[in-house]
C-alpha cells in the first residue's frame, strides 16, 4: 500500500531523515517507534506528500505523487498538534472538512455520523471545540481524519497529552479501524502502544530505522534474554549444595547465586521456572523480567525512551 | 468552485463568533464615523464653526450692521451671550477663550460706528482676541473678519445715495474742524465736493459695476459639477473614512486567520484535503472580500438611513466599494504572507498600515494637511478608498472619473495578491 525508498530530507544543516525505506502492507497497522526528534512527523510528512523529500521515491496505492488528488482522498491524517476549529462545533468541524472531500446530502449526514459516534462525541455535536477536554479533542482529531472513508490512516503522536480513559478509547477505535482494513501508520514514543496496537514497528533514531520487524520478532533479535530472580527455600542446604542442585534443575550452570537469591538469563524463563519446580526446589519469591520494546530500544540506541 | 465557497464560509462562521475581531470590524468603524462626524458638527449646528463671542459696547447702526454681517458668514457661530445667559462683557468673553469654551471673541468698541464710514477720520478699531491654541484657525478667522469689514466699504461705493450722503456728511464735519492743515483741508473739501457731485448724478444700479464691487474682482465659482454636490454634513466625509477603518480590521483578521491555520495546525488538513494551494488562498480571500464589501456597504447604508447621507451615483458606489474590497483583500494577503505569527501580523499591521491610514485621510481629512503630506498620501490605499466613496457620493464623479481611484485601488490589490500568494506558497505546513 506505501512504499518508501531511501528517503532524504534536511531543513538546512539538519538531516531529519536519513535514507528510510519501509513497506507498509495493506491492511497493516505499522508503527514508528522514537525518542521526540528522531525523525517520524518528518516521515509521515513526507509520506503525506506536506512535505517534499529531497531525494528517495514515495508510492501510496501505485501512484508515485501522494499530492495528487486521488491519491489524497485515500488519506486520512491525525495531526501531532490538534488541527480543529475552536470556535466551530463538533459537528462543523466534521461537516467542513466533508465538504472538502465533495461529500453532500446522505452521504455527508452518514460520514458525520460515523465519524462522531466512533469517537464517542455524537452527544456533544453541537459544542464548540474550545469547551472540550484534551481527550475529547484528540478523539474529534481522529474522527475528523475519517469523515472521507480514507483507506490510509496517518496517525501521528494520536495518545500525546490524553487521559488514560480517553486513552484506553482511542486504542479501541484504532483496533476498530484496523479491523476495518484501514492501512495505519501510527507514530508514537510510547512503546506499550506501539506493542499493543501494531502489527509491525520501525525503531527510528536521528532519521535512520534501526530495526523493523514484528514486536516478537525485534525482541528476539535485540531484546536479549529474560531474567528469572527468586528467593529459595532450601535453606539448609550450603551454598555448593544449593549450587549444584540449581545446575542440575536447569540444566546451566551461568547463574548468581547469593544468599538463597539466585539470578539466572534466559531465553526460557518459564521452563527453568517449572524445572526448578520439578526439581523440588521451592521459591519464597520469583520475578519475571522478559524483554520488551524498552530493552529493544535501549540495546539499540544505548538510552532508554522513557527518558526522554 | 464549491470547495472555495466552503472555505470562505468556514472562515465566516467562524468570525461570526470572534466578538473582538467583529468589534474592529463592525462596531469600531462605525464609532469612528459618529464621533468624529458629530465633533466636526454632525449634520448642522454650529460645532464645526469659528466660535466667536462678540461684545458690543457701542450699539450703533454701524456696529449692528457690522455683527450682523458676522452673523450670516458660514465660517462663525456668533454667541452674544454666555452660557448663563449674560450678555457678553470684554472680560467675560475673554475668560471664555482662555478656559478654551470658545475660539475667539472680538469687542467692537464705543465709537466704532461713528468712524466707521467716516473717510478722513481715524477709527476705532476692533479688538480680536484668539486662542493661542488655535493658531490653525486664526489665519481663518483674520480672512473673515477682514472680508466683513472690507464688505462696509463696498457697501459705501457700490451705493450711490449712501455714498453721497457719507461725502456731505464728511464735507460738513470737515468745515467744523479745526487745526487741520489748510491745504489737507481744501484737497480733502475739493475730493468729497467732487465724489458727492459724481455720486449724486450716478443712477442707482451703475456702481454695480464700479471697481469697489468685490464680486468684480473676485467671482466664486463651484468647485463641484453641481451646487447640491458638496457634503451637506460631517457625516458624508467621516462614513467614508470609517469604511477604510473597517476594512484594516478585516485585513488584520483575516490575515491572522491564515496565519493561524498554519500555526495551530488546520492548515495541514486543508493541504491534505483535495483543495490546491490556490483554492485555499481563493477561499480565504473570498472571506475577507465578502466582508469587506459587506462592512462597507452596510456603513454606508446606515450613514444613509441615519444622516441622510447620499449616493449620487449608486453603481460608482458598488465599483468604489467592489475595487476598495479587492485592494484590502490583496493587501491581507501580502500581510498573511509576510507575517509568521499572528503577534508578527498585528504588528505589522500596525506599523504599516495605521501610517498609511492616517497619511491617507482616515483620520484627519486630507484637505487639512499641509501640501507635502497630500501629495505623499497617494502611496495610501486609504486616500484612493475614501476618493473612490466620495466621488460616488457627493461629488457627482461620473465613471469614467472614478476609473483612477478605483483603478489604483485594484492595481494595489492585485499586486499585494501577488506577493501574498508568493510568500505564502513558500511557507512550510
């Protein structure tokens, strides 16, 4: 559905996107995980055709100029920064851009309808956009992207600034949309929405993607092994002992052990865990730490993203 | 074409519910027009005259006839009286001048009318007293008093019979006076002798034509095609500079609101929407230039319903009101494109065009400024707006004299189009 080859843009001595390739299946709900700055409003502006890259090839459904009107009817887009009229309601706001479209009559009515009662604001159409919560301005964001029936979805930093119900709502209208056949390119710096909501992420650094794959499939590669720590029981046994029964449980003997508090990687945490059991080696405590897009993320950037 | 109408209609509901910028657009003009049109004396009365307070210690016919005179001149408001209702005294009315309640005042003392219409002897001369304030009117008021005065004269000459009984007159104190030189006295007898024989034999009508006769030497000719077409009150000269004031708020609104699409974002759903560049810019022009035809016309129409203001020439109205409508919305796009930020554009708005509104008459009237600034007021839009709505109104321009104003007005616009829609289409989203 969109296919980006090596992709450049600069804004004077900034090199904003570094040679970005990606291929977004139809029907994908792709992710562009980065710190702020890396790059992806910059991505997605130029997938959008707002802005021009300075070299590399774009094609969104066969066409190679995502400025062309027909190209840009299949595209919805949820800005970064909410793009609504304060002083227009609920319903203008939709309405207006609509009419843009050429939507008229029925059809309009129908589109306005949808769009409201998927963002969950059809009770307050007739509000003025100033009196809303952020929330609810992000949900009227989203739902103004959809009044056109696009089949591709921009939606960039769609949770920036939102509540966790308003939150938990727009998970749920993406996964509807998603469900619908909606092609989804979903930006954000949040790793737990990127795990949840897509089907496959771009880690992005400085312009660059570092990785690109299932969740599953980059944690494999970059996430590193599980760590298991627990408390033992066994507490009359010597430290040899303990040492030697724990080797022969699982198998491995590359673990700490410190005052009955063993440390182990693994790529199988769960099965030490029942082999320990078998074993008959008892646990006070057990922890389970399994790697995820953060430890992706920090194995690959060297930094954390949350600490951005 | 619907796509730009949809625009345009966006942006005025919007503005529908913007109560400051419709302030500046609706409600501040129109405060302009009645308050500047009712200090410079509304539709009559007296407050856009000379106000001259008048004390006269010698109630002779002379001195009658000379206030009078006063009385009927366009230029004055003559008060006798002051506000209590007391007949002016010389200390009266010089208090009134200095606290600043009137202009000037002027005592005709005793003994003027005596001399007045004397030939040989000296008079009493009149006292004018003017507030140093006022130094712009003082010239004015010198031309006035000096044209009455004069007008005595001529009243004297251009009468035979009155002339005639002045010489006797004189010809009979000059044989009671004593201590004159006898020579002065006998040219002065031989003089009046012969201009009582000249004015005794004269028909009453030939003096009209005499070299005395002021209208002889000076004719007053209209200035305007017809004698009805000049403003017949402030309001037909301070509704047309109020028009220009409703448009510069337009221009700063609706340039804002380009800005803002930008700034808060709406732009890029407009520039990911199937409209091009210049369907946006059409419609958001198409806003400003609505409202400004709108504002202008409905100005006019309550000068008209309020003050009775005219249209002489309806369709060199809507042409005045359409080019004026177009110069702005060029300009507000020139400014949208200059300006990165709405502080950036209401700035500049302020620092260009508010000069250029002022040079160009929106706030003094062009015929009170000196030479040099009238001829830099033609870099104004303002002076060609207010130009184009006066020569409809009240001076009776046909078209084709309308053509100039209206035509610097579109060039004006359409250039601002031009380097407005240049810079904006350079503009990141």
């Amino acid at each position: 559905m969109i296919q980006a080859t090596e992709l450049h843009k600069s804004f004077g001595q900034l090199h904003a996107v570094r040679g970005i390739s990606l291929e977004i299946r139809s029907g994908e709900t792709f992710g562009l995980l980065g710190a702020n700055g890396a790059g992806k409003s910059t991505t997605i502006n130029l997938l959008a055709g707002l802005m021009e890259p300075d070299s590399g090839q774009i094609v969104i459904d066969g066409s190679t100029d995502p400025t062309r009107r027909e190209v840009r009817r299949q595209i919805g887009i949820a800005p970064q920064s909410l793009a609504l009229y304060e002083d227009l309601t609920a319903e203008e706001n939709i309405r207006f851009l609509g009419k843009l479209y050429g939507l008229a009559g029925n059809k309009l009515k129908e589109r306005i309808e949808y769009s409201l009662t998927l963002s969950g604001l059809a009770e307050r159409r007739k509000e003025l956009v100033t009196q809303f919560s952020g929330g609810m301005k992000r949900r009227l964001n989203l739902a103004a992207a959809l009044v056109h029936e696009p089949k591709v979805l921009f939606l960039d930093e769609p949770t920036v600034g939102v509540d966790p119900q308003s939150r938990n709502r727009l998970f749920d209208n993406i996964r509807e949309l998603a469900s619908d056949g909606i092609t989804i390119l979903y930006t954000t710096h949040y790793m737990e929405e990127a795990e949840r909501l897509c089907d496959r992420v771009a880690i992005m650094e400085q312009g660059q993607i570092l990785a690109l794959d299932r969740v599953d499939g980059l944690i494999d590669q970059y996430g590193g092994l599980a760590v298991v720590e627990a408390e033992l029981k066994n507490g009359h046994l010597d430290a040899a002992q303990q040492r030697s029964s724990l080797a022969a449980a699982i198998g491995k003997n590359d673990f700490q052990l410190e005052a009955n508090k063993l440390r182990l990687q693994s790529k199988e945490p769960l099965e030490d865990v029942a082999r320990l059991a078998q074993a008959g080696i008892g646990l006070k405590t057990l922890r389970l730490e399994r790697p995820d897009l953060e430890t992706v993320f920090l194995n690959l950037t060297g930094r954390r993203l949350r600490d951005e | 074409m619907s796509r730009i109408i949809t625009v345009a209609f966006k942006d005025l509901t919007v503005l529908r519910r913007e109560k400051e910028a419709l302030f500046w657009i609706f409600l501040f003009p129109l405060v302009f027009a009645l308050f500047f049109g009712f200090l410079s004396g509304g539709g009559g009365g007296d407050r856009g005259k000379l106000q001259l307070a008048v004390v006269d210690e010698d109630h002779s016919d002379g001195s009658r006839v000379l206030l009078d005179k006063l009385r009927k001149s366009d230029s004055l408001a003559v008060y006798d009286e002051s506000v209590a209702g007391t007949p002016f005294t010389a200390e009266s009315a010089r208090n009134s001048v200095r606290r600043g309640s009137l202009t000037a005042f002027l005592i005709v003392p005793k003994g003027y009318g005596e001399t007045a219409e004397s030939f040989w002897q000296e008079g009493k001369p009149l006292e004018l007293g003017i507030d140093p304030a006022r130094t712009a009117e003082a010239g004015m008021l010198d031309g006035v008093l000096m044209q009455t005065i004069y007008s005595d004269m001529q009243d004297q000459f251009t009468d035979p019979k009155k002339a005639k009984a002045n010489a006797d007159k004189a010809l009979a104190e000059l044989d009671k006076a004593s201590g004159m030189d006898p020579q002065q006295k006998k040219l002065l007898k031989d003089f009046l002798g012969d201009l009582g024989k000249f004015m005794g034999h004269a028909n009453p009508g030939a003096m009209e034509h005499s070299p005395f006769a002021v209208e002889n030497k000076l004719k007053k000719v209209p200035v305007l095609l017809e004698e009805e077409n000049k403003p017949r009150s402030a309001f037909e000269v301070t509704f047309p500079s109020s028009v220009t004031w409703g448009m510069y708020g337009c221009i700063i609104t609706f340039a804002i609101s380009i800005v803002s699409e930008r700034t808060k974002g709406t732009l890029i759903r407009l520039r990911m929407s199937p409209l091009s560049w210049a369907e946006i810019v059409a419609g958001k022009g198409l806003a400003c230039f609505l409202v400004s035809v709108f504002v202008a016309a409905l100005l006019m129409f309550l000068g008209h319903l309020l003050f009775g203001i005219r249209v002489e020439n309806l369709l060199g109205l809507a042409l005045a009101i359409i080019s004026a409508a177009f110069c702005y919305t060029g300009l507000m796009m020139a400014l949208a494109g200059f300006g990165k930020t709405e502080k950036a554009v209401s700035g500049s708005a302020a620092a260009v065009f508010m000069p250029l509104a002022m040079i160009g008459g929106g706030m003094i009237p062009l015929a009170f400024m000196p030479a040099w600034m009238q001829t830099v007021s033609n870099i104004s839009p303002t002076k060609w707006n207010i130009v184009a709505l006066e020569g409809a109104i009240w001076r009776g321009n046909s078209l084709v004299e309308m053509l100039l104003p209206c035509g610097v007005l579109v060039a004006i616009g359409a250039a601002g189009f031009g380097l407005g829609v240049r810079f904006l289409s350079r503009q990141k989203v």
